[in-house]
C-alpha cells in the first residue's frame, strides 16, 4: 500500500475508534452528564472545594425564570436572580445565571447559594458552577447543613468560612 493511501486509512480507522468511544460513553455514562459538565477538579458537594472553585458565590433570591438557551453546545435554563448578599466576587443587583435543565428547576421567590463562573463578557450573565447545584438558603440565620465536611455555624457564617477558607489542591478563582 502506498504510503498516503496508508495514512488516509489509518486516519479514517482512528476516527471511527473516536467516535465510538465518545458514543460508547456518551451512552454509558451512568450520570447522563455531558463531557464538559463531567471534568470537574472539585467535589461538587464539598463547599469548600465548590467555594475556592468559584470565581463568585453569593446568596441570591430567583425573581424569574427567562428561558432556556444554548451556551457552548449546552443547553441551559436562564433565571433572574436579585443578589442579596455577597460571599466571593463583587456582584450586587441583579444577575442572570444559568443551569443545566437537567438540575432541579429553581423556584421564584426563594432564596440559594449560588458558586458560579462569568460565561459573558459584561460579568452579568453567570453559570452554576459545572456539576453543582444551588443551596437553598431561605433561612441563611439557620444553622447550615452540609453533605461533606462540617458544617460553620448559621448558613451566612458557613460561606464565609468556605470562601476565606481555600481548600488544598483546588484551582481558586481571585
């Protein structure tokens, strides 16, 4: 065989084994999770690591859910959120954030935590930071509950533990 017709072939083998590879797993992931969403470097349900993961955390109340979109290939729900206090960041007003549809929808009124990254240029528009959801926070003077690690006094008092508190090993977002 010659030596083009050899590196076509190879080529076109190669391709083939990628893209079974990539159904393969896109169909036997057990979490249903798309490629990006599943490469995280954080726990998703330590908030330490969530926290020092997050270029932003804040707790914020849901005014409205605006709708769905596509963010690079991801589908995502859109939701209008009044920032009521700040852990990490700077945000104040009113931010938009993102989440996959996936995740339990967030409800009009209520108040979570959310970590989050910019996915804009303007700083406005945020994502829940990839394979974590919001905490509720309606009652952020009641002690925190947490899934991993201990939990810091109330829910305001635990965020700001876990944002001045970097966890080892955890890219952090200044």
């Amino acid at each position: 065989m010659k030596p083009f017709r050899m590196a076509s072939v190879t080529t076109a083998a190669a391709l083939v084994l990628a893209a079974s590879g990539w159904t393969a797993f896109s169909y036997l992931s057990p979490t249903g999770r798309t490629e990006f969403e599943a490469v995280t470097l954080h726990n998703p349900d330590d908030d330490q690591q969530v926290a020092t993961a997050a270029r932003d955390v804040f707790r914020a109340t849901v005014q409205r859910h605006t709708g769905t979109r596509t963010i690079q290939d991801i589908p995502s729900e859109i939701y209008e959120v009044r920032v009521t206090h700040t852990y990490k960041g700077n945000l104040t007003g009113t931010v938009l954030v993102t989440q996959i549809p996936d995740d339990p929808p967030l409800r009009s009124g209520h108040a979570y935590i959310f970590p989050t990254v910019p996915w804009d240029s303007t700083g406005q528009e945020h994502a829940v930071l990839a394979e974590t959801l919001p905490r509720p926070a309606d009652r952020p003077h009641q002690p925190a509950t947490t899934t991993v690690g201990a939990a810091h006094g109330t829910v305001d008092q635990h965020w700001t533990w876990v944002t001045t508190h970097p966890a080892a090993g955890i890219n952090s977002h200044p």
